[in-house]
C-alpha cells in the first residue's frame, strides 16, 4: 500500500533501505545509466522511510513520512 517511488515533472524518488534510519533519492529525469554507488540520498528519519509524495503545486518540494512517526517536508534544490 505505499509509494516507495514518486515522479513529477522534473524528479523521479525513490525509497531506499539505509542503515540508521530511512533514505530516498531523488534522481533528475533527465539523468540516464547507473547511479553512483555514492549518489547523495535524502536522509533525516531515524526509521524506514514509508511513503514519499510530490507537491502538486511545487516541482521541488516533497514530503516523506517513516515509522519514527516523523513527516519531513523537503526542499530539493533546483
């Protein structure tokens, strides 16, 4: 029942499992071919990340929440 992805117009994130709380990454669309195994993640939850959701209104903006009980909304820079 959750979003582990999420795209919108100009992103596509995605939910990893990362050790010490949750992470997601958040990928331009135009990038093409394999990540960087040290591609930068969005991290700041001390449980998994359970959902993720794009701001309709903003292209730059999403929300996550994690089994911490935490929502976190994020600014993603241009």
């Amino acid at each position: 029942d959750n979003h582990f992805c999420a795209v919108n117009p100009c992103f596509i994130a995605v939910v990893t499992e990362c050790s010490c709380g949750g992470a997601f990454f958040v990928i331009p669309l135009n990038q093409t071919g394999k990540l960087d195994p040290h591609y930068p993640r969005v991290c700041g939850h001390g449980g998994n990340v359970l959902d993720i959701k794009w701001n309709p209104f903003n292209d730059f903006e999403i929300a996550s929440c994690s089994e911490d009980t935490t929502i976190k909304i994020w600014d993603i820079p241009k």
